[in-house]
C-alpha cells in the first residue's frame, strides 16, 4: 500500500524472501517530485523499501533501505526490482539500472542482516544492450549461472525482440559472486518467450528443488494492453501458470510443472469431439 513519502506515486515490482519464517517483502518506492524534470536524470525517487509479517496478511512499519544517494553517480532515476537471496550464510540482492551513458545494468548488492547494504559488483554489456534492464534475477543452475533480466531498447530484429521491451536471460560463463564487475555478452542473450504476452519473469527454488519461474501476462505501456473493462474492476493483467526450468547444457527449457495435471479434466478424442460437434449441426 501506497501510504509513506517513500512511495507516494505507487510502487515497483520486487520480491518476497523468508528466512526466518517470516514473509519479507523487499520493493520499489516511486516518489516523482513536482517540477521541470524529465524523471530520467532528475525528478524521480528510486526507494528500495521493506517490510515484514508473520501472517501474510498483517505487516509492520515500512523501512527505507536504499535511496539515490546510495547508487554509483553513473545511473540516473532509474533502479528498481530488487530479488534478494541467501547464499553461503550471506544476503545478496540485485537491482535494474538505467546508466547515464544509456547502458543497461544490473548492480549486485551484499549485507549481512538485509538492512545494510553493500554494493558488491556491477553486470553489463560492454557495448549498449538496451538503455534499461529491469527486474534482474540471478541463480545458479547445474554449475552454471544465468542472469535473468528485461532489456528496454532493443530494436527489433526478423525473428527476435518482436516486443515493446523483451524478456530473457544470459548464460554467464565464469561468474561467480566475488568482488569484481562481470561483461555480459548479447550474444549469449537467449529470449525466455517469444510470445507478446510474457515480462517480468521471476524464478524461485521449491521444496523438491525445482527452479519454478513465473512470469507476468503483460507488457508494460504496450498500446495493445488498454484492458478499460478489466481496469474498471481494479485489476490489470494476470500471471502465467508456473513453469518449472532445467538446463541442458546449452540452453534453458521451461516445462509447466506437474502439480497443473492435477487440474485435468476427462479427456475427449478427437472422433468423440466430432461426433459431439455433429450433434449440433
């Protein structure tokens, strides 16, 4: 809820971590400031705030933990969605970023309690790959680390980055979490869904190990997402079912995860569905 000066004109996308048993909720305050700004370089506040609940239902007072002042000099307004992990008994956390120099980044931040923090490292692109990456996820999977993350600015190509901004993933080889910048490469960018209804995916590791991502059923100021009806209800969009990830050594594959065949109906063969559609005629 919108209720502090820290995110008085809505809220960023972040995530939900537990530790403890308690959910801790890790977001982005949006604070645009009245005036001549361009809410690029000036004019906007980019609020990492938090807060708790031990019901799910029920939270405590906000707390702000990552302002502007807090950022490299190199990035403008624009850092938002942190996803925050635990890992050999310390916090991580990285958040999208729009630089000066119109290079999309992800900035990689550390602490040891998930109130102080730490910027650790930066991930790039050494030429501009896009102006913005959003929502960044970060994770190991069979050895191998993949920077999940949201290009803003890609032009479009044949068969690739279709989309207002696209949605996908880099294989980063020789990663690992010390205190030193990595180069992404874009050819090793590997889109996540090449269909126009996909952004935003966020990935987690379940019970049974599994790494489940889901993602968001819309894209962001797309002219073709007005949805007036459904904005009347007070709801916009929806998220996709879960989709479980494995890597094959080359690539990721997403296969829906198993729990939804337990939504099946009685299945039809398609003689039956025939003699059922004759029925009609």
């Amino acid at each position: 809820m919108t209720d502090s000066i820290w995110d008085r004109d809505g809220v960023y996308s972040g995530c939900a971590f537990t530790d403890d048993g308690e959910l801790e909720v890790f977001y982005t305050g949006n604070v645009k400031e009245t005036g001549d700004f361009d809410y690029i370089s000036d004019g906007r506040q980019a609020n990492i705030l938090y807060t708790v609940s031990k019901d799910g239902t029920n939270f405590a007072g906000k707390q702000l933990l990552l302002t502007n002042r807090d950022y490299p000099q190199t990035y403008t307004c624009h850092v938002r969605d942190p996803k925050v992990w635990k890992q050999d008994g310390q916090y991580y956390m990285v958040l999208g970023g729009r630089r000066t120099d119109e290079h999309g980044a992800v900035m990689i931040y550390t602490s040891p309690d998930k109130k102080v923090w730490f910027l650790l490292k930066e991930m790039t692109a050494k030429e501009a790959f896009g102006y913005m990456w959003e929502c960044p996820d970060l994770f190991e999977m069979n050895g191998k680390w993949f920077l999940l993350c949201c290009p803003q600015g890609l032009p479009a190509e044949t068969e690739r980055y279709q989309n207002l901004y696209q949605s996908g993933y880099f294989l980063c080889e020789d990663f690992t979490l010390e205190n030193s910048d990595y180069t992404c490469h874009p050819e090793t960018f590997c889109e996540l869904d090449h269909g126009f209804d996909f952004y935003a995916p966020q990935t987690f590791t379940d019970g049974r190990g599994r790494r489940i991502l889901i993602g968001w059923a819309g894209i962001p100021e797309e002219e073709r997402y007005g949805n007036a009806p459904a904005i009347a209800e007070g709801w916009q969009h929806a998220l996709t079912v879960p989709r479980e990830l494995t890597f094959d050594g080359e690539l990721l594959r997403q296969y829906p995860v198993q729990e939804l065949d337990l939504l099946h109906g009685e299945g039809l063969s398609l003689d039956e569905n025939v003699i059922q559609a004759a029925a009609f005629d």
